[in-house]
C-alpha cells in the first residue's frame, strides 16, 4: 500500500480524497522531483493517450536545482493566499507533499515554464508568474493540460508557449489589477 502523502498546501483533510496534487521530493535530494495530479474520488477518468482509465496523471518532472529556486516563491505565494482564507500554511518536506487542486495547477504552470528554460531565465519566470493572477494561471493551465500536460510534453503547444512567454518578457507584479473574483 502507498503511503499517503504527510505535508501539503490547503488539501482539506475532512474531505474524503479530494482532488489534488502530489509533489514527490527524493529525501537524498538528487532524483528527479515529480508532480502528480491525483483526481482522487472524482476520478478516474479517460486519458486518450494512454487508450485507459487513469486515477493519476504524472504533470512534470523537473531536476532539483531547478525546483530548490521556485520552491521558496511558491510556499510563500501558497501560503499567503491559504492565510487570506484562515487555512493552515504548509512547507515542502522528502516525501509526498499534497496540494490543493487549484494551487497544484497554478504550481504546474510555473514549473512548465522553467523544467527546459536557461537557468538564468528563471528569476523572469518567477517574476512573470507573481505577476499573474490566479484566474489567469488557472487558465493557462486548462489550455495546456489538455493537449500536452504529461511530463514529457514539454515541447508541445501551450507548454512551449508558457516557456516562451513567463521566461522571455517578464514583467514586476502590478498590486494594483483587480481580480475578476474581487468584484463578484
């Protein structure tokens, strides 16, 4: 039997299996840190590639200095917004770390961006994807998901495109933009 994953970011544990994400991280450090998208007790549903029924789909893959310099932005952007809403904050440890479904979709699209980007494009690409609302991630992440979000599509579609634009033309957070949900 699996273990279940101990540390995470806003994966309601009232909820039985909700949908969420699980970022594996190798405790000698060195492995490969793999992003899993369980649909939990919604799924399993059709992947076309793999002709099957699948309860998870393996997102990305990316090497440890690479997640090591998008670890810290991501915890804190996660865990300001799980404050905003009076949740309990989380922190990346070896093992399994679960994340809620819609601050795992908003860390693939992140992770998309810099998994074959220069090392030196990474500082855009992080300042790019603060400068995002979540809405606007959220959607990213649905165009690129469908068509090429497995681990090895990296060159494909909409992954190529959030390489491109997160990682060529960064721009500073504007605090200042509105958010859709803000107004309703």
């Amino acid at each position: 039997m699996a273990s279940r994953p101990k540390a995470g970011f806003g994966v309601p544990e009232t909820e039985v299996d909700p949908q969420h994400f699980i970022v594996e991280i190798s405790p000698s450090g060195r492995e490969l840190i793999t992003v899993t998208e369980d649909y939990g007790i919604s799924g399993p549903r059709f992947d076309e590639t793999e002709n099957d029924v699948v309860d998870q789909v393996v997102r990305c893959r990316i090497d440890p200095r690479r997640w090591r310099q998008v670890a810290a932005p991501l915890r804190s952007a996660f865990n300001e917004r799980l404050k905003g809403r009076k949740l309990a904050t989380g922190r990346w440890e070896a093992g399994k770390n679960r994340v809620h479904r819609l601050l795992g979709r908003e860390m693939c699209v992140l992770l998309w961006a810099i998994e074959r980007c220069g090392e030196d494009k990474i500082p855009a690409a992080i300042n790019a994807w603060t400068g995002l609302r979540p809405e606007e991630r959220w959607w990213l992440y649905a165009m690129a998901s469908h068509s090429s979000g497995r681990a090895g599509d990296y060159d494909r579609g909409w992954r190529k495109a959030i390489q491109f634009g997160l990682t060529e033309g960064a721009t500073m957070p504007d605090s200042n933009r509105s958010s859709l949900l803000d107004r309703l």
